[in-house]
C-alpha cells in the first residue's frame, strides 16, 4: 500500500521521462522545489526495482527499500547529473522550438536507466554521464514513435484518474511505471 501511495504521489507530479518531476508547489517556494527533487529521486527508485523485477521476476525485492535505492552511495550522483544533463538539453533543444524539445525528451528519456545498467555491469567504474545521454539517443533511434505511442495509450486512463481526484493513480502510476520499464527492458534485451 505504501508503495501504490509513493506512485501515486511521484507520477501525478512528474514530468519528461518519469523521473524528475517539473514543481510540486503552485508558487516557486524552496520547500516544494525540494519535495519535487526528493519526489523524482524515489519515482526513479521505484523504476529501478521495477526494472530489477522485470529482469529477473523470481527474485525476492523488498519494494519499499527500493523506491529508495537512487539514494545510495552508487546511483545518487550519477542518477542526478544524468537527469539535469537531459533535463538542460532538452530545454536547449526546446527553446529552438518546442517539437524538437518534446522528440529529444523522448531520445533522453532511458538515459537514467543507462546509467543504472552501467553501474550494475561496472560497479567500480568510471561512468561518463554524456555516454549515457548518447547511449539513450542512440538507443531510442527509430524507437521514438513506439514510445510516443506508449505514452499516449495512457492519455485516456490519465483524464479517467483525474476524474477520480487523484485516486486512479493509485492503480495507474505502478501500471504505467511496469510498461515504461517493460518498453527499456524490451529495447535493450
């Protein structure tokens, strides 16, 4: 239950690829800006052990312990520059108009999970976090549209969740979250 509430409250403010999410607060206060990064950090916790559970589903995860594991020592900072970096490239490539942003948003979005696949293969290795970025255009090259797609398959369910006041997410955000990371695990495999 605690984990469905977790979903809940990153995927209803969040932004771009899923993980970090635009402001959670009406106004430009520090306090929400800081919950909007603590928010994000666990959304992309959540994909993680989301994405672990994909690959290997007999495996026993404890899902609470993972929503926090960006956290740790070994993808804290790689998780959060990987994130800024695509965030900051898609805002350039945004203000030369705002299709080219939302095609690059798109061509960024697996950056993070790059970095965890990375760190997971090559846990003592230096990790290049441009790499990543590249890694996640390169891979999102003719995959672009089948995530567009995706994404806009749930634009029915979001308008039904927000009739809802917000209680739909409980079901959908950990649904969207398992077909994103179905989507990564589909391109890399």
């Amino acid at each position: 239950m605690a984990l469905t509430a977790l979903f809940m409250t990153s995927d209803f403010v969040s932004s771009g690829s899923g993980s970090f999410p635009s402001n959670m607060s009406s106004g430009n206060s520090l306090t929400g800006n800081i919950g909007s990064f603590i928010v994000g950090l666990i959304t992309l916790g959540i994909s993680f052990t989301t994405l672990d559970w994909i690959r290997s589903k007999d495996a026993d995860f404890n899902a609470f312990s993972g929503a926090f594991s960006v956290f740790s020592k070994r993808y804290f900072v790689g998780a959060v520059i990987t994130e800024l970096l695509a965030g900051f490239f898609t805002v350039l490539w945004t203000l030369l108009f705002i299709i080219p942003g939302l095609i690059k948003s798109f061509s960024y979005s697996q950056a993070p999970f790059i970095f965890k696949n990375l760190t997971d293969a090559h846990p003592e290795a230096d990790i290049n976090y441009l790499d990543c970025i590249t890694k996640s255009r390169e891979l999102m090259d003719g995959h672009k549209f089948r995530f567009f797609i995706l994404k806009l398959s749930f634009l029915g369910w979001d308008i039904l969740a927000g009739f809802t006041l917000g209680i739909g997410y409980i079901w959908l955000n950990p649904y969207k979250q398992a077909a994103y990371m179905g989507f990564y695990a589909d391109l890399v495999d």
